[in-house]
C-alpha cells in the first residue's frame, strides 16, 4: 500500500513516464501502482542499487540514475520507482 503522498505524486507526474494519461483518478493511481509492483525508496543510495540491480547503468552517472523517467522525486525526500 502506497500513501497519499507518493499516489497523489505519481498521478500528477504519470506523464514522466508515459506518453498519456494511465489513470484518470487517485484511487485508479494507488491500484496502478500496486499492479505495477512500484518501489519506494528513501535515500539516493537505494534508489542506485535498486536500479543498479536491474538494468544495465554502465557508463550512466550519479545524475543520470536519478532523473531516469521511471524514477519520481516525491516531495518529503523519498523515490518512488514505477517500471514502465
């Protein structure tokens, strides 16, 4: 179960991620984002294992890593990861 915050953080900036909106509501957010299996992270450090683990970040930077399109900044400091 996601929070408030990081649902209403996704659903204002799905289009990051997306071409076009893939839900129309908060609460069709908070499902979105349990199907899609999303991750919260709460410091830099794993959100870059998080993705080091998972794909291929050879020759990516710091910076990079961070502002990937399926990584959005949640506004109290925390990451939340969606794989699109």
């Amino acid at each position: 179960m996601f929070d408030k915050l990081v649902v209403e953080t996704f659903f204002k900036n799905q289009r990051q991620l997306f071409p076009e909106d893939v839900v129309d509501s908060i609460d069709e957010a908070a499902d979105f984002l349990e199907d899609m299996c999303a991750v919260v992270c709460t410091s830099e450090k794993e959100v870059l294992d998080y993705l080091e683990d998972g794909m291929d970040t050879t020759g990516m930077t710091k910076a990079e890593l961070l502002s990937c399109e399926e990584v959005f900044k949640i506004p109290d400091g925390r990451f939340l990861i969606v794989e699109g």
